[in-house]
C-alpha cells in the first residue's frame, strides 16, 4: 500500500470532538488502502499555556527544561488519537519525535533537523498500524537530549517524514480551506488558490502567510514532496504544492506581517569578523529572530538587521553589550511597530512596483521602503495602515 502522511494542527485536535473526527478520517483514508502516519500537534492553546505556566515558576526557564515541558502536548494529542483509532477498530500505536527517528542538532527551542531514520515507523507500518507521531520534537544524537523545532515544527516533522519514507504525499489539515490569496478577515473576498509553486509558498510563508510554517516548505521543495493543504472541518478542494510553473508574471498572493519590531546593528564590518561573532552569538541566544539583512556598505562598516516580536527585540537591545562582545564598535538601534506587506509571485519587477506604488499612493498608505526578492515585492509601511495596504494591493493585482 502506498504510504500517506497527514498532519492535524492544534485546532484539529483541540477537545474530545474534533480528535474523534480527526480518526474517522484517517480511518477513512487507511480504507481505501494506504499506510498512513498521522503527526499531530498540541491541542489547542496548550504549548502557549505550557508557556504561561513555565514563567509563573521562573521568570528566565532553562531551554532544555522548556523543550523537556513543551514536548509533552504533542504527545497528550498523540495518544489521544492512537485510543480514538482503536476504539473505531483500527490498529494504531503513538510515537514520540525521538521514537520515531527524528534527530535533531544540539539548539534548544529551535532545532533543526539532521537525519531521519523512520524503522520503527515501517516496523509498525509493515504489521498493520496506523503510526501517530508527535510532531515539533526530536532527539539530538550528539547530546541525547530531547529538542523541539521551533513554532510551526509538527509541519517540518510531517514533512521530513514524508520524504524518509520514500517521498511520500503529505497532507496538512488546518482549520482554513487551503491557501488564500489574502487573509480572509482582512479581504472578505480572498480566494482559494487552488495550486502553488514551491518558490512562492516558501515567499508567501516566509512573508507572513499563517497556513504553512516556512520551513516545512522549504523541505518539502528539497526532497520534492508532494504537498497539500486541506481543511480538517469540511470536505474542500485546498491547495496543491508542487513545481513552479514557468509563466509570465504574476502576483498569486498579498501577505502581510504585523507588528513586527526591528533590530538594527551598525558597525565596524572591517576584517576583525566582528559581524561574524554578532550573528553567531545572536542566533545562538535569540533563535526567534530572523535576521532579513547582512549588509557591508564600505569596507568599515556594515549593518545588521534582525526581526521579531517586541520582546525578543527589546531583550537583545538589553543584551547587546555582551552579546557583540569586546571592541565596542557595534551599536543597536531598534524600531517597532513595523508593518510588511508583500505581493507574492514569480517574475515580479519594476513594472509591478510601480504598478503597486500607484495602487498604495491612491490608498493613501505611505511607503516607507521597498525590498525586491526572487519571490515577492516587499513594502514597509506604516503600521495603521498595514490592513489598507492589503487591500488596496489585493484589489489591484487579484481583484
């Protein structure tokens, strides 16, 4: 039988209800002959009140205790459904992120994974079960200890998963259809994309798109895994991800991000590997900070500039003196409330800025930069007026 992965997010699983829906269709779909491996993650709002909890007891927790803690609302939702299969009479057995041959590198918090080695998942496959595996964890081979992936890690394990097991489809089930073309609460008339290329969903994820985590994505484009995303409350047709196809331009989304605060760090990029040092010590000690420039304007100076939420921001800027280390030549400014919107497509340029600048201006949204990358047009604007922006964008390149 051919091997199926399904993914069930939070709001899938989230009570008694929704996880005994959850095993009628995975039983559905082991009927009619595939092998499934179902990754599930937390029910929920469980890991953020794990989260709560943790900062009740201590105000700075240990990552590796926070990894040993989060771990565990995957693996209520995992066993959970394991009973519900059983109860409709299907053979199914749970497995934990490190049962499962999910190995990791040594970062807390924000693991990434290094290898896959799924043979207790075939062993289990092989007899006639259907195998749920806790998603957003693993185990690092190097130290033995259990890591968990970061937010949005139970996709990246589905799809890892998906491609050990002989590239496998994989299919995401959430709470929405599949992929818009903008968020549905702020342009009432979005509509389904019915298919994507790699490329763009990785831009669209990366950009703020809230349906797929990026670096599932960006996985799934790797290994080449056939991809989708499906609604988990009703029968609907959801998104295909595969190829790019090689056509004209053409914007397949708008996404935004907001707020969002900056860190901005101007120094010395001159040949003491300062800028080096900085951007070792940062992703080491803030893994939730996207660094999104790494710029050297002369041979003596360079900016760095990282994104995130306010209080990652704000606890760097505390922080910085010891995170850039001896020498002194590194300053950190920082900048919230910034707002991202971003149309999406391949083969974007000059003439679809322009075209949005115009579409902006009559919006009355003021731009405050304009990024050009190999998937998207991305432009800073006022946070106020990120949701016109949405509009005004969507309206005239989707319509």
């Amino acid at each position: 039988m051919s091997i199926l992965v399904h993914k069930y997010g939070g709001t899938s699983v989230n009570g008694p209800e929704r996880i005994r829906a959850v095993a009628r269709r995975v039983a559905a779909a082991r009927a009619a002959g595939h092998s499934m491996v179902v990754v599930v993650s937390a029910m929920g709002d469980t890991t953020d009140d794990l989260i709560a909890l943790a900062r009740q007891v201590s105000p700075e927790p240990p990552r590796r205790e926070m990894d040993m803690l989060l771990s565990t609302g995957e693996r209520v939702s995992m066993a959970l459904l394991a009973m519900a299969l059983n109860d409709l009479g299907v053979r199914a057995i749970s497995f934990t992120g490190s049962q499962s041959g999910i190995l990791t590198d040594e970062a807390h918090s924000n693991a990434r994974i290094v290898g896959v080695k799924p043979d207790r998942i075939r062993a289990a496959l092989d007899a006639g079960n259907v195998v749920i595996v806790a998603g957003f964890q693993g185990v690092s081979p190097v130290t033995k200890e259990i890591t968990t992936l970061g937010r949005g890690g139970s996709d990246t394990t589905a799809v890892a998963l998906a491609a050990a097991l002989g590239r496998a489809r994989c299919e995401i089930y959430t709470d929405v259809d599949g992929v818009f073309s903008a968020d549905p609460r702020v342009v009432p008339n979005a509509r389904l994309v019915p298919r994507l290329g790699y490329r763009v969903c990785s831009a669209l994820a990366h950009l703020g798109g809230r349906v797929l985590h990026a670096r599932c994505v960006d996985l799934a484009a790797r290994e080449r895994v056939p991809l989708a995303v499906l609604s988990s409350f009703r029968d609907a047709p959801g998104t295909e991800i595969a190829e790019d196809l090689v056509e004209a331009p053409r914007v397949e989304a708008v996404t935004h991000r907001a707020p969002l605060s900056l860190a901005i760090a101007e120094g010395n990029a001159g040949g003491t590997g300062e800028a080096r040092g900085i951007l070792e010590s940062v992703a080491e000690q803030f893994p939730a900070l996207e660094l999104v420039a790494h710029e050297q304007a002369t041979t003596t100076h360079g900016a760095l500039v990282w994104m995130g939420e306010r209080h990652d921001v704000e606890e760097l800027q505390k922080r910085f003196r010891d995170v850039r280390g001896p020498g002194g030549e590194w300053r950190l400014d920082v900048v919230h409330d910034a707002a991202f919107v971003s149309l999406v497509g391949l083969g974007l340029g000059a003439p679809e800025a322009a075209k949005a600048e115009r579409a902006l201006e009559k919006a009355g949204v003021p731009l405050v930069a304009l990024r050009v990358t190999a998937a998207a047009l991305v432009f800073r604007v006022p946070n106020e007026k990120v949701q016109d922006a949405v509009r005004a964008l969507h309206a005239g390149f989707i319509g």
